[in-house]
C-alpha cells in the first residue's frame, strides 16, 4: 500500500488569481497531467525549487536573463551570415583592417587621466 497525503483544495473563484488557477488545472495536458494531482504536484514542486535556488543565488535570475539575450544575438548574427556570407566576411574582415590604432587610444587614455589627475 503506496502512502498518500489527502488534503482539500480549495480556490475562490471570485478572485481573478482563483479564476486564472482553475482556468490552468482544466485545461491542463491531460497526456502529461492525467490529474490535478500531478498538475498541483509539478506546479508546486517547480516554484518551490526555484524560490529555493534564487534564495541561495539572487543573481541567477539575472544571468538567465543575459544568457538568453547572448544567445538570441548570437542566433541573430548566425542568420545574418548564413543568408550572405561572401559580404558578412567581407564586411568583418574591412572592419579588422579599419580597426583603430590601439597604441594611440591608450596614449590618449593615459593623457586624458593625467589631466583629470592634475585638478
């Protein structure tokens, strides 16, 4: 005989958080939730794990976020040499060779900081 928690569950359709719940458990895919059981289980295994993992990491949020913008730039600039690669090589190989002369930025930085440091 398998343990079991019973316990009644009750959602207050006069709120629009109670209506936005029982709309989610009804139309649930009953292939991957065969009850609301497994629903409510998932649901709140998977917040509970998260609220968790952000309490031990408050910046992961923040680097999930910048990981998907990096990776939607990424896919972006992947198309665009993909649909023309003759001119995206051409195009990144002018702006080597027009590259700035680093040499001469670091001297006008070292200058710039020698300014700044003199008032």
């Amino acid at each position: 005989m398998s343990a079991m928690f019973k316990t009644t569950l009750r959602i207050k359709t006069d709120t629009p958080e109670g209506r936005k719940a029982l709309g989610y458990l009804k139309s649930r895919d009953k292939t991957k939730y065969r009850s609301y059981s497994d629903a409510i289980i998932t649901a709140v295994n998977g917040y509970f794990d998260r609220e968790w993992q952000l309490a031990d990491d408050p910046y992961l949020e923040t680097r999930e976020k910048e990981d998907a913008f990096l990776q939607r730039i990424l896919e972006t600039v992947e198309r665009g040499a993909q649909a023309n690669p003759l001119n995206s090589l051409a195009a990144l190989l002018q702006n080597v060779q027009s590259a700035p002369d680093t040499k001469a930025i670091e001297r006008d930085l070292d200058t710039a900081i020698d300014f700044i440091d003199s008032l």
